[in-house]
C-alpha cells in the first residue's frame, strides 16, 4: 500500500469528520430553539432522575451491595485479563502466522486486530512503534 493513498485517505476522514462537527452543532442549536423538545426534555430529564433514586435505593439493599462489588471486580479482572489475552493473540500470531486458535474446550477460535490512529501530536510512551507494549528497561542498581 502507497503511503500516498494512507495520507490522502486520512485527509478525507478528518475532513469529514469537520463537517460531522459543523453539522452536529447545527442540529444542537435547533434542538435548544425548540420549545416543544426543551419541555419534553425537561420531563424526560426528571424522569430519568427519579429512575436513578430508585435504583440507588435498591442498589444500597442489603444482600445488593455485595452483588455490585463482585459485578465491579468482575469487570476490572475481565479488562485485565483482555488486555493480557490481546498482547498473547498478538505474540501467537507474530510466531504462527495464523488468526486461529484452538480453545480450552476444543473449539477452533478466530481473532482479529484493531487499529486506530490516535489524534495529531498524540504520544503513548508505553507503547514502541508498532503499537505494543515496550518492554520495560532493566536498570542496574
């Protein structure tokens, strides 16, 4: 692939991009112009308020408030141990050449990569030039 066809297709991305923005602070402004959308908003806005009280309140139940603190340390290991099996996918295809991968169970399992471009100016030190977690330098003491 050309580096003259990734240059040119990013251009195009951010300009519309520009224009979603343009387009969306129009639609924003009509919104608020709209007295019939404002009220609705307002209803629906203390609606939404009172739903949040009675599902505080339940949420604070005893017996509740043990289920919402496994269900948060479930969620952190999940993030964990995803962020862990991405860099193993990572590695595995690096030495197999395959996006395949036979489970625990038997079952043959396809994976694939994402990509994204950070913004302008953006920098992750963590990370080396392909993206990946840069070892950490040993320092002698």
């Amino acid at each position: 692939m050309d580096l003259s066809v990734i240059k040119e297709r990013i251009k195009i991305i951010e300009e519309l991009e520009r224009e979603n923005k343009k387009a969306g602070e129009l639609m924003r402004s009509a919104l608020e112009n709209d007295e019939i959308f404002q009220k609705v908003a307002e209803e629906a806005k203390a609606i939404n308020k009172k739903r949040k009280e009675l599902k505080d309140s339940i949420m604070t139940r005893e017996g509740n408030i043990k289920l919402v603190e496994d269900i948060r340390e479930n969620m952190d290991e999940i993030k964990t141990l995803r962020e862990i099996l991405a860099v193993e996918l990572m590695d595995f295809y690096e030495k197999n050449k395959t996006d395949e991968i036979v489970d625990s169970s038997g079952e043959k399992r396809k994976f694939k990569f994402s990509v994204k471009l950070l913004p302008k100016g953006a920098k992750d030190e963590s990370r080396d030039t392909y993206g990946r977690f840069a070892p950490e330098e040993k320092t002698t003491g």
